[in-house]
C-alpha cells in the first residue's frame, strides 16, 4: 500500500509547477528557510514571467524577523535598475508585500484613486518593515496628494 501511495506521489509531481526565481547579486547565499518561502511565494505570484531577485536581507522588528529585498518581473535576463521593485515579508504573515514603483501621473480618473491609495499603503508597511528608506511613504503621500489637490480645484 505504502509503495502504490509513494509511486502516485511520484507520478503527479512533474504536475506541481516549478517557480523559478534567480537571485542576480548572490545575496540569498546564507538564506533560512524563511528567505526562501518567501521567494518562493512571490515566484509562485508571478507564473508568467520568473522573477529576478536583489538586495535580499533580514532583520528583526518587533521580535519577528522580516525579509527585504527588491523583485523584478522584466523578461531579461539581466533587467535594469528602473525595472527592480522593493519587497518585504514578516515571518508568522502569509503575504509578501511588492511595491510597485510607478509614477504618479498629473491627473487621475476618479475610478483609479483607490489603487493608487492602496498601493501607498504597501509602502507604509514597507516602511514599518525597514524595507525602504525612512520618508518614502511620506514623499509619495505627498505627490498624490498634490494631484488629488490639483483635482478638486479643476473640477
């Protein structure tokens, strides 16, 4: 029974989707299981197109440990800078965060408001984690809010 149960394990694994994720700088050298959990969540995010990986580290906040990083989703194999996007995990938390870094435009339709809210959001927390530099969810605050300003006086 035992070995029919094994052979039927082994016959659906080529099923299980592998996600492959590559770290360009080398920083997942000395990786815990916890690092690489969380690359492979957020590989498993991305089916599409196999992330890139950089700046991979830990730290502890508040007597948990959180990994920071920065993922890029070009399809290159060697994307540029502009391409990469900070990410941030808690341990005990299902879901890594990913801040993706667009430009707020000059104006915005009333109906895309909400995500760009959001997705300052997902900075703050970024910030909480010591995952991007201290002020950045404030900066980016701020330049939606000049829109969101700019909006109501031309409305």
């Amino acid at each position: 029974m035992k070995r029919a149960f094994l052979l039927s394990l082994s016959l659906l694994a080529p099923a299980v989707p592998a996600w492959a994720q590559t770290v360009v700088d080398g920083s997942d050298k000395t990786s815990t299981p916890f690092v690489k959990t969380t690359l492979k969540t957020l590989a498993s995010k991305f089916p599409e197109t196999p992330p890139h990986f950089r700046k991979i580290s830990t730290h502890t906040v508040n007597d948990k440990t959180v990994v920071c990083g920065e993922i890029s989703l070009a399809n290159a194999k060697a994307p540029d800078d502009a391409s990469f996007m900070p990410f941030g995990a808690t341990e005990g938390e299902e879901n890594p965060l990913v801040f993706e870094g667009r430009t707020i435009p000059s104006a915005l339709d009333f109906r895309e408001v909400n995500s760009w809210i959001n997705r300052g959001a997902d900075l703050e927390d970024l910030e909480e984690m010591g995952c991007v530099p201290e002020g950045s969810y404030r900066s980016y605050s701020d330049k939606l809010n000049k829109v969101l300003q700019h909006r109501k006086t031309s409305t």
